[in-house]
C-alpha cells in the first residue's frame, strides 16, 4: 500500500461518519414532523458524490485493475462496482435534480 494509504482510508472514514451522522439527523428531522427536503438532497447529492469516488480509491490504494475475469474476488468486485458506479446518481434523482432542489432550498433559484 502507498504511504498516502493511512490518509485516504482516514478521509474516506471521516467521510463516511458525516455522512451518517447527517443522515441521523434528517432521519430526527422526519421523526418530529419536519420536512428536511433541502437537507436530504444536499445529503444524498454528498453520499453519492463519496459512493462514486470509492472504486477509484481502491484502485489507487490498492493497485487492483477492474477486471471481470481477474483471478481474484477483488478484481472481479472492482469492475463491477466501476461499471455500476455511474448510475448510483440516479437512485433518488439526478445530481442535477438534487442541485435544483439544494439552490431552490437556499433561496439561488
């Protein structure tokens, strides 16, 4: 592993600990009767963001080239998660869709 490794998987903890906290916080949010429509697209428009930028971590951590007929569980995994990734912006909306929404909710549109 390079010696960058600490740090990446550091960043992608941090992360991943935010995205769930504010996750938890929407979650509060819907459980008293309010309606966190701006926070749950700038949540879901970050989650996404993160999820998209895995398989290119692991690439650079790890060396492993997406391969669906590598040797390994890891190889096979990574391509598949590399030709899936793009569409992981379309479960609950666009990117585009949540960017309106977060402008919207801020009062830029």
């Amino acid at each position: 592993m390079p010696a960058s490794a600490p740090a990446a998987v550091g960043r992608a903890v941090a992360h991943m600990a935010t995205l769930r906290q504010m996750s938890l916080a929407i979650a509060a949010m819907l459980g008293a009767g309010a309606n966190p429509a701006l926070e749950a697209a700038i949540v879901k428009d970050l989650g996404t963001a993160f999820e998209q930028s895995l398989p290119e971590v692991v690439h650079e951590l790890l060396g492993v080239e997406p391969d669906r007929a590598a040797d390994t569980d890891l190889g096979r995994v990574h391509a598949a998660v590399l030709e899936l990734a793009p569409c992981f912006s379309l479960r609950g909306g666009t990117r585009e869709v949540l960017r309106g929404i977060i402008a919207r909710g801020l009062g830029l549109r």
